[in-house]
C-alpha cells in the first residue's frame, strides 16, 4: 500500500509540474454501438477512478476482478481499494501470467471463484491487465450467468490500443489461437497511462506493432507522426501517448461501429494476422510477443501488397523501417519444415472461408482492401522475404 | 396475440377436417428476433428434410453433428444421410448421455472436433437430442469460432416444448445447473413427431411438466384442453401432439419475441423453476427428470400463489390433479437437513437479485407476474404442502 502510494505521489507530483490538472489530460472516445455504446478514456490515474466510475454506470455491487500474477502486486490492491470505496463487493481473481491463461481450464477456475463469490446478473467483471487477461475475463463474463457486464482497465499498451476495444474475448484451443469466444462489449474502457509506466520494453514495443497497424490501414496522417514523434514515444512521454493511443483506440472504434460482428470492414484490423497469428501458432505462443509476430507478418503482407494490389516500394520501405525503428523484428528464420507448418497453420485461421485464406492487402499507406485470395507462389516469395 | 390465436385456429380447423398428406400436417410457428428470426416446424418425418432444409437457410458445407448416446443409434445415421444427400460434409460428435454432459470438459472435446474437422465461421452445428444435447451444442455453437449458426433437432417432448425454442443455451458447473451459458438463437427448429415414438414413458411425461407450465402462465385454454386432452396425449396421438407442441411453441415465441434477454416477461417461463431447479441440485441431477423438479415446483408456486396474489383454492386443486393425471410427482419427501439444503440452492438461483429470491406466481390459471419477492414464512409454509 505505502509503495503504492509513492508511486502515485511521484507521478501527480511530475504531472502536476507540466500539466495543470488530470482532467485536462485525459481524452475520451466514444464506440457507438446502440445500447451498447461505451467511452474509452485514456489518461494518468484513472485507476483510482474505477470505483466512481463504476458507480456512475449504475452496476451492480458484487464483481470479480480478474488479474494476473504479474499485474496484481502492481495494481490490483488499488483496484479494489477504488472499488471497496465506491461501496462495491469485489472478488479478486488471479491467474498465472502469459498466454496459457488463456485456456479452458483457466475459464473454469474463474467461473468457480464469481460462484463461490455469488455474483448475480447485475454484477460485472473487472479485467485489470494485459491482452491475455482482457481477452480471457472478457469471455468469463460474456458467459457466465449467460452474460454479464464487464470493464476493461488495459494496463498494457497492446490492450490499450488494441484488445481491450471492440468486443472480441476468447480463449485458444490447441488446435488454434481464439478459436473459442464471443463478440461482448465492455461497458467501459479505463486506459490509465501510469501502467505503462511499469511494462517492461519488449511489451511496451510489442504494443507498437498495433500501433503501426492503424496507420498502415487507416490512417496515413496517423503513420507520418509516428515516423516523427516515435523517439517520444519511445520514452513514453505522456502527452506523445495520451495522442496516440487515443487515436488508435478511436479507428478501431470507428471501425468496430462499422461492422461489430466481423462481417466486413472489421476485417482490415486483421492487417498482418494470418501470417502472424501462425507465427504465434507455430512457435507455441511464447517465443514471439504478439506485436512482434504482427510484425513479421505486416512486413510479409506489404510484399503481398507489392505484388499484387499495387503498394509502390517506398511505401514497402517505410513501412518495415518504421517498425525496425519501433524495435520490432521484421524478419524471421524458419527451417524449411517450420515454413511448412506455417502455412498449414494459416489453413487453420478463422478468416479462411472455402478452405481459401484470406488476406488484407494495402494498396497505399493508410488504405487497405480485405478478403483477398493470394496466389500460392505470391506467398512463398512474400515468406521468402522474411524468412530468408 | 390475437394473430396468434387466429392463425393456430385456422390450422386446426383444417387440420381436424382432414389429413391427406404429410405435408398437410406439418404446422409452422415463427420466432420474431429481427435478423435472427427463425422457424420452428412440427411433424412427422422431418429428419428426413434435415439437409434440404440447411441448404434453403444456405449454410456453410461443413457441419457439426452433436448427439448423445442414446440418440445416436436411432437417429444420427438418418441426419447424416440427409445432410450428405444435401451436399453437407458432417463430422458426428457422440457425447455421453445425461445431465453430466452439460460440462465444460465435453465442450472442450466437441470444440477439439470441430477443430479437427476444420469448422470455419460458415459451418454450422446441428442439435440431435434432447435438453442436454440442445443446451451444450448450442453453447458450443454460440462460443466456436466466436458463434455460428445452429439448427435444433429436438428428440424428446421437453427439448421440443421448451429448451430447443428460444436460444437459451448452456452448461452447468458444480456450484448450480446452467450458470455457464449464451443466448444464442437457432437458425431452424426441427421438431420430428416420429422422433417421440422411441422415447420411455417416464421421459414423456417429464415433457408434460413445461407443457402444463404453458397453461399456467400464458393460456388457460390451452390448460383446458389438456384437462380434457391428456388421454389422447399419453397415448402419443399425433394429431393431438402436434397441435399441443405447436401451441406450446407458439407460446414460448411469444414470449422470447417480446424479450430475447430475459429482462421481463421471459421470466414468467421460469414458472414452478426456482424450487424445480433447488430441487435437481440438491439431488445432484439426476434423481428427478426436469419435468418431474418443475412439476413439484409448480404445485409449491401454486401454495405460494394462493397465499400471496389469490389464486383460488379451485385453481390449485386443478393445478395438482393436472400434473398428478400426467403421471408427474407433486410432493416429495425430504429431511430437514435436505430442506435446508433445497432453500440455500434455491438462493444462488440465476434469478436471485439483490440476495432476494425473486418467484414467478399465478393470479389465475393462464396468468402470472413476475419478479415477486416471496416472505421465508410463506416459502415455508408452501414447501410443508409438497414436502410432507
């Protein structure tokens, strides 16, 4: 707790000598999505917020809070001491870090802890952390009890950007990355930039990956101030993040308001997926971080784009310059039998339909097409290109 | 709700005047959702039409059949030929019968079978059973592949009235029976009058118990006609039957039309459900069949009816010679420490909200209310009626 408090008194103290007030600093974005419509606020110190906040959405007074082994000692007492004053019951669920919570078992094991806890259908579920536990509390509560509501507090900036926006939970199989899961929406995003303050660099990297990624799709505005401002980002200076991360979350918000259920446009966030999801499948989910696999698989899919649907190479090279600047690794080396079953793995992927793998291709930095067939020659000289 | 009665008087006047065909005698309710609108169809020899009737709804080719032990000699070698005649490529999922199999290890080996059968978004499941196998592949349906379509082919009297309509689909966990689940809407339901030729005369009459409900809480004409009809319908007569599943089925769309989420009036189904649902638990599911639990919790909601919102004392008495005449339980005996048991289950009840028990009570035959708080003493007094 004391450590908890220095930390926070640190940061309102160096906040408070560039900013004038949090307020001030905070940015929000609404996803439209009729009645289940919701903000995402980015800023520093939200987290104390979570209760008042909560409170204000009229949610019921049981929740869990689910967490990871690596993000509770950092956050969790301050959640539930957020929660407890703003008069809730909370529960507090940990699960063992990385991408195996995201299992079956692991789903089954929180469903026991909200039953032991009584949480009842007007209580929700809190995901306090990365990706992994966004995704994983996401499908405990879009299931449990047939559906209850949740808040996402991201703590990483993968789950900031990306994973904590849109409504998409799941857990892996075996057989497949998210191959279980539904469409569930947050009743709130709190995306506090003091957690990011504790990622280590390859996570704070692995998130850029994302980042990059609205640009290439989206946003050739979005692109050209990363290519500048990068270097801040670097540092994580705040008022280069609050930006950023605001305008991310409002593409994938403008582009989730489109299409919810992925029947169209909310394909074009899969930019670099196919290839990087089975880079991910492949390696066991854990030698790559997920923005690092993206990675390696939105510079394939820019020779792709090259090949097929006119991407010129200058666009080819600040693309995979931007993310060598970013640190993240734009080739991999790959036995002949690992290419093998790579692309046996994109077989697997959720977006094939007709046994055909589809693909989103860029025509320029900033727009992209999706649900194209690519030819079985054009891949292997894309893979080639980045697994030499 | 006047339509309603029309269109269902105007199939059984020219149902009664004759019966040339098959056709002719298949009776057709439709389920009002929007874009997930879909048909319920009763007759004879449907399964036969199975893969015609996915083709017309224009389905993906692949498919997952889930059926259980007992269903899969009667029946799973006709749905496979019938998809097959269609065009569709079936991969048949065989889990064990009973209660047990709503868990999440057989949703975890179904999902490990689509995976291997390499299901994509298109593909769809087909429900081949009763209850059990409703609720868990439609929860499999709802959650693979973050959802895909599902057509339901109930084989028994309760699947067809009951859990087959209405997109409630789920598993149970230790702590309480379907507190892990979706709503999740078939595309088709397939009720197959043939299908309850096979079925034991015990498993009938436990389906008897949510037809009775039907009349209690929505139709006192239909209620009447079973005083009168109940002969007919114990002997399986098909016209008889097929005008009751309809009806009963017709009720139930109804009522999930005007709320699919079960915020209001879906609760009136829950009828005779929150002592019926104590009681399976505390027997550990599988002593009472669900139409046995809800007929004793439907005598007890009666007790609690006629002491809190005036049902008369006539209505009552109707009430319990209807379920004793089909054959189903209307007390049982239990000890003090199992009543005990029965009241705290009944406590961590989906339809527990602010720690209160909420019951569904009838103000006459064909009429209840809802989300009524019910006092201990009077709890206790109605459970001294049916657990002498």
């Amino acid at each position: 707790m004391v450590v908890l408090e220095e930390h926070l008194s640190f940061h309102t103290g160096s906040l408070q000598a560039s900013r004038p007030t949090y307020a001030g600093f905070m940015r929000s974005v609404r996803v439209s999505l009729g009645d289940r419509s919701y903000s995402i606020l980015v800023g520093p110190g939200l987290l104390s917020q979570l209760g008042d906040r909560c409170l204000a959405l009229g949610l019921g007074a049981r929740c869990g809070v689910i967490t990871d082994e690596t993000v509770a000692p950092l956050f969790a007492e301050q959640a539930v001491v957020a929660l407890r004053g703003a008069g809730f019951s909370p529960v507090l669920i940990r699960v063992p870090s990385g991408e195996t919570s995201k299992s079956l078992k692991v789903v089954g094991t929180c469903y026991d802890r909200l039953a032991a806890h009584r949480l009842e259908r007007k209580s929700f579920i809190v995901a306090l952390g990365g990706g992994v536990v966004g995704d994983l509390a996401g499908f405990v509560a879009s299931t449990y009890l047939r559906g209850m509501a949740f808040v996402q507090v991201p703590t990483t900036l993968l789950a900031q950007v990306d994973s904590s926006v849109g409504g998409k939970v799941g857990v892996n199989l075996k057989a497949g990355k998210n191959l279980v899961g539904a469409f569930h929406q947050p009743k709130l995003v709190l995306c506090d930039l003091d957690s990011l303050n504790t990622l280590p660099p390859r996570e704070f990297q692995s998130g850029l990956g994302e980042v990059i990624k609205y640009g290439i799709i989206y946003d050739a505005g979005l692109f050209r101030r990363l290519e500048r401002d990068l270097p801040k980002i670097l540092r994580r200076d705040p008022m280069a993040l609050a930006a950023t991360i605001a305008r991310c979350c409002a593409i994938k918000a403008a582009v989730v308001s489109q299409d919810e259920n992925e029947s169209g446009l909310r394909a074009i966030l899969n930019y670099g997926h196919t290839i990087g999801h089975a880079l991910e499948a492949i390696s066991g989910y854990g030698e790559y971080l997920h923005g690092e696999a993206i990675s390696m698989g939105q510079v394939a899919a820019s020779h792709l784009s090259a090949r097929l649907v006119g991407l010129d190479s200058k666009s080819v090279e600040r693309i995979r310059n931007l993310f060598v600047a970013a640190g993240l690794p734009v080739s991999v080396s790959l036995t002949r039998r690992q290419r093998e079953r790579l692309v046996a793995a994109m077989r697997l992927d959720k977006k094939v339909s007709g046994g055909q793998i589809k693909f989103v291709l860029a025509r320029r930095i900033g727009e992209v097409i999706w649900g194209q067939n690519v030819p079985e020659t054009a891949l292997q000289e894309a893979l080639d290109l980045v697994c030499p």
